[in-house]
C-alpha cells in the first residue's frame, strides 16, 4: 500500500476503508453525476476525533478531502474522485441535546433531519428546513448546502435554523462559531459563513439548531387546477402580494402530475385522480398553518378563482399529508422516463410566470423535456431534464446553460437550494462577477491554504 494509506489505516483502524464497493458508492451523489475515478478511501467517522486525525493526516500529505453525508445532493458536491479522500459523516448520528425551554437542539451531522424533526415533536416543537430529501437527507448536509424546501417561504431556508456549529478546520482544529442565543453579534457571522459552504471551508461535525414551536391547528389547503403554468404562477405572484404567506405553496406542471399519477399507481396503487386533476395544466397546491388558517385559504381560493383556476379548499390533515407525500415523490416519479438531470434556479416571484415561458421556449428550441416543479412561493424552480442513456448529452448542457443564462437574465440566481457543487461551477463567475468570485475564492484560502477540502467544488 502507498504511504498514506498505510497511515489512515493505522492511525483511524476500522474507521478507514478502501473496499472496492465503498469506493464506487462514494464516486456519485443524487444528481446523477459520477466520478470517472474511485477516490483512495473513505474514513467513516464515529467521532470528532476521527474527523480531526483524518483531516491532520490529509493535510501532512497534501490529500484532497471530500466531506460527505448520506451522499443525497444534487450538484456533484460530496462525490469522491481519483486521489481523495472521502470523509463519512454519517455515523455521527447522535442528537446530544433537546433544550426546550430555550427552544434549540444539538445534534452531530449524519443526523436524519425527519429523524431529528420526529424527536422534537413530543416536546411540541420541529425543525422547520424541511427539503424533499427529508427522511434521508442529514442536518450537516442541509447545513452544507444551505438546504430549502417546501416551507421556505414562510419560515427560510436552513441558515435560519442554525445557531451554532461546530467545525474541524483543514489542519485538524476545532473552532466553535455562533452561540445557543437567540442574539449574537460578537465577530463577524462565521457560522452564516459555513452554512452553504459546501464543505470547501471545514468539516461540520456538531450542529446547534433551532426548534420552532410546532403548528397545533389542522392545516388548511388550497388545491388550484389551471389550463396552464402561466396561470398557476399568476395565482401564485397574486397569493404573495396579498401577504398571505403561506407555509406551503408548490407548482406543479402537467407532465410531472402525469408522472407522480403512474409512479403512485405503480408502487402503492394509489389514484390521485381523488386529489389532483391530470388533465389540468398545472396544479398548485397552497398550505396554511397559522391560527386563522382557514380564512387565509379562503383568499386564497379567490384569487386561484381571479388568476383563471379552480380552487378546492380542505382542512382535512389527512388529505393535506397525502398532497405533500405526492409532491415528494417527484424525483423518483421522473426517475421512471428516463435519467434525470434535477436542476433548481430562482427568480424574483413576480418573474415566475416569464421564467417558466421560457422553459417552454427551452424545449422547443432544444427538443428536450423538462419537467418542472416549484416552490412557487419563493420563485424556486426545479426544471428536470429528462434524457436516455448514462451520459448527459451534449443537447442536455447546452439547454442548460440557456437556462441558466436566462434566470440570471430575469433577476435570478443559479442555484436557490441545491448548490453549485461540480455541476454549477462553469456558471458561477457568470452571477457573482470577477471581484465577488476572486473574494470568496480568497476567503476559501484563509480556511484552507493548501486547497485541500473539497477541491474542484463550487470553485472551476
């Protein structure tokens, strides 16, 4: 064996592996993309103190890093190639602490956010990031990736749940950052600075979050049926500027319904013709969780109604839950045409309506497919482009960059939640501009000189 891998093995003993199937798991992520080389191995830590050996090592030899969770991302971001070493968060899946009168938990990072979230409950309280990956994604890889989801709209993305961190720096320290107070302005805001960091400035491997105190009253839902897209993200625009915010606010268009309908009839054998209308254009469905939930959904309903939609308010949590478990299910319902590139750019909500025309024009010009969801209320957009084989065609990147080009030509962003990781990193000088990217590029090299974490990600 070469030199460092005979230190990790005997310095980390059963922690560190180099099998051949670990090292093949380890070369992929969600979106799709892998590696074309196995990485060199894979520490999978217990504790603090096998993140900190492994990373004192990897820095003696000059070895990349790659932090890793429960490996669900969709940007290529925890994904290990030829010569790194893999760092596996995920058996630090302890919750340490439930405080709540001070309303926070302390948790390490292979923490299973709806895991954390069930904790909570008998306490009265949640953990309010909720992404679609949520009964398999971790809290460090939410914290990561800055993570959204279906609420965030109303109560923000993961970097407004997290309070505190505890982080292993490229040399092997450990540095706290935040506080357990709800205020704390001592410093500059390091912890708002690794949220989103994407392992490129140390590894996460405790996390202090905040717990909300969770909605007592049944929810009540509005499902929207439109002729089309335009018109759903015109009710949703409307439903905004009426101030009503909602908790939830999720658009879906028809050939996503169509194949959310075939995936549920094919796995549980449910219909959701019961719920959702497959012959509509696109469904938007619209949850409200306050004290006067009903009354919101009324105006709610009314303006689906002015916007060109029918509109079925229910207050059945029942119902409500089933309605989310199907917009859940969109990823592997897609999953069954084809291979799926999930891709997520934001805009302004009053550009929601222009940006999915353009998708449209995208298909058309492109001959692709690109089924899209979104989080409507936020102007989160989940296009999906669906295409055979393993490789991403070539046609595939060009209609991608078209959108990406256009969200940033309409006010938007590259990414709203899943982050740049290796599949955004060609655009990203595009949004930020050359001094904003030199700048971070030169914060990145204060946490790590030697450019040993996560190298190639976020950063061409």
């Amino acid at each position: 064996m070469p030199e460092p891998i005979e230190r990790f093995a005997a310095e980390l003993g059963d922690a560190f592996t180099a099998a051949p199937d670990a090292m093949e798991s380890a070369r992929t992520d969600r979106s799709g993309w892998a590696s074309p080389t196995a990485p060199l191995g894979i520490v999978r830590a217990a504790n603090v103190d096998d993140v900190r050996a492994a990373l004192r090592l990897a820095t003696q030899h000059r070895i990349p890093v790659v932090p890793r969770g429960a490996g669900t991302g969709l940007a290529g971001g925890a994904a290990g190639s030829g010569g790194e070493l893999v760092v596996d968060l995920s058996g630090m899946d302890r919750i340490l602490e439930i405080a709540p009168d001070d309303e926070l938990a302390v948790v390490q990072p292979g923490v299973i956010n709806a895991g954390l979230d069930a904790a909570l409950e008998p306490h009265g309280l949640w953990f309010a990031p909720d992404p679609a990956s949520k009964a398999i994604s971790t809290v460090g890889g939410n914290i990561a990736t800055n993570a959204g989801g279906l609420l965030c709209a109303k109560y923000g993305v993961t970097r407004e749940a997290v309070l505190g961190l505890q982080v292993v720096l490229a040399d092997g320290r450990v540095m706290r950052t935040g506080h357990r107070t709800v205020k704390g302005v001592t410093g500059y805001d390091l912890t708002a600075l690794f949220v989103g960091s994407e392992g490129t400035l140390g590894i996460i491997v405790e996390a202090t979050v905040r717990a909300l105190p969770r909605p007592s009253n049944p929810p009540a839902t509005v499902v929207g049926l439109f002729p089309g897209v335009r018109e759903a993200a015109a009710a949703s625009a409307a439903i905004t500027a009426a101030r009503l915010r909602p908790a939830i606010c999720e658009l879906i268009d028809a050939e996503t319904l169509k194949a959310i309908a075939a995936y549920s009839a094919s796995t549980t054998g449910d219909d959701i013709g019961g719920v959702l209308d497959l012959d509509a254009g696109a469904s938007l469905i619209v949850q409200f969780d306050d004290a006067d939930a009903v009354t919101r959904a009324t105006e709610a309903a009314a303006l689906v109604q002015s916007a060109g939609g029918s509109a079925r308010l229910s207050s059945d949590r029942e119902e409500a839950d089933r309605l989310l478990a199907l917009r859940r299910a969109v990823h592997p319902s897609l999953g069954t045409l084809g291979e799926v590139l999930i891709e997520d750019v934001a805009v302004p909500r009053s550009r929601l309506a222009d940006m999915f025309d353009e998708i449209v024009r995208i298909e058309r010009q492109y001959d692709v497919s690109i089924p899209t969801v979104a989080h409507a209320a936020d102007g989160n957009l989940h296009p999906n482009f669906v295409y055979a084989g393993g490789e991403v065609p070539d046609v595939i990147w060009r209609a991608a960059d078209d959108l990406f080009t256009t969200a940033l030509r309409l006010g938007g962003t590259l990414t709203g939640e899943h982050g740049v990781g290796i599949l955004k990193r060609r655009w990203l000088r595009d949004e930020l501009g050359d001094d904003s990217y030199e700048l971070q590029r030169g914060i990145k090299a204060v946490f790590d000189p030697l450019g040993i974490l996560n190298p190639g990600k976020v950063f061409a």
